[in-house]
C-alpha cells in the first residue's frame, strides 16, 4: 500500500524514478511510522521514569529516563522493523543476531548520543528535561535507520 503511494506520489510529480528507488522510498517511510511510534513509546517511558523518580530528587534521574526508554523501546522498535519495514517474507534471519545488531546500532545514539546531547542541552544550554529527548530524537532517526537498513537487517 505504501508502495503504491509513492508511486502515485511520483507520477503526479511527473517524477521517473526506478523500481528499486520507489522500494527503498516507501521502507524509508515505513521506518519513519515505527519510528514515530518508538518516538512516542522511547519519550512516554522516558517522562514515566522522571515522574517516578522525581520524588527522589536524584540529579540522574534524566540519564535513568534515557536508558530505560532506550532498552524498552529497542524492542518495540525491533520487532516492527522485524515485521513491518525490513521484510518481504522471504528472509532466513537470524533473529537473536539481528536483535543483538539493534541494540548495538541503536547503542551509538540510544545510549552514548542521548545522554551526550542531553548534558549539552540541558547542563549547558537549559533546556527542560522534558523538551531534551524530543531534540534527541530529530537528530537519531536518519542516523538509525542507516544502520538498521545496512547493518542490522542486511538490506541493500
């Protein structure tokens, strides 16, 4: 169904394009509508950790918030990019080491870059704790899809 929107999209457009453009087109889109769902799960998780641990007054409740909603939303992530955008129904993959590729690549930005921006906006420029994850995931999603296409589904 997707497919077939942006084939439309491109003929309206009065825009050629190759069969294989048009598929890595509409798997780009599929993963942006995971991605808004991980979004929302990875920053519902994220707020949920900050409010329950708010009445700790810990000063690491945001690095806390970043790596719970990391592990949890990997998995969902995982398994709709599984089902959804990185299948065709043929595939012979190895799940457990495409899993383990997920949360590696998504490591780089779920772990490392996260908590990296989130000191910078919040520490240095005084972002809220609440906007910081947003900013966050604008800046990972073409970075994570590049890897879960190249690497951690093998896709060409």
């Amino acid at each position: 169904m997707i497919k077939k929107i942006v084939e439309k999209t491109f003929k309206i457009l009065h825009i050629e394009i190759q069969e294989k453009k048009v598929e890595s087109a509409a798997q780009f889109i599929k993963f942006c509508i995971v991605g808004v769902t991980n979004t929302i799960v990875s920053y519902l998780i994220n707020i949920a950790v900050l409010f329950l641990l708010k009445p700790f007054n810990f000063w690491w409740d945001y690095y806390a918030g970043n790596i719970i909603s990391f592990i949890l939303s990997v998995l969902w992530s995982f398994y709709w990019n599984n089902k959804f955008v990185f299948s065709d129904g043929k595939e012979n993959r190895n799940i457990l080491k495409s899993l383990l590729k997920t949360y590696a690549s998504y490591g780089f930005t779920g772990i490392i870059l996260t908590n990296v921006l989130s000191y910078v906006w919040i520490e240095i420029f005084g972002i809220s704790k609440i906007i910081a994850p947003l900013i966050n995931n604008l800046l990972c999603v073409p970075i994570n899809f590049i890897l879960n296409k190249f690497w951690a589904f093998g896709k060409k």
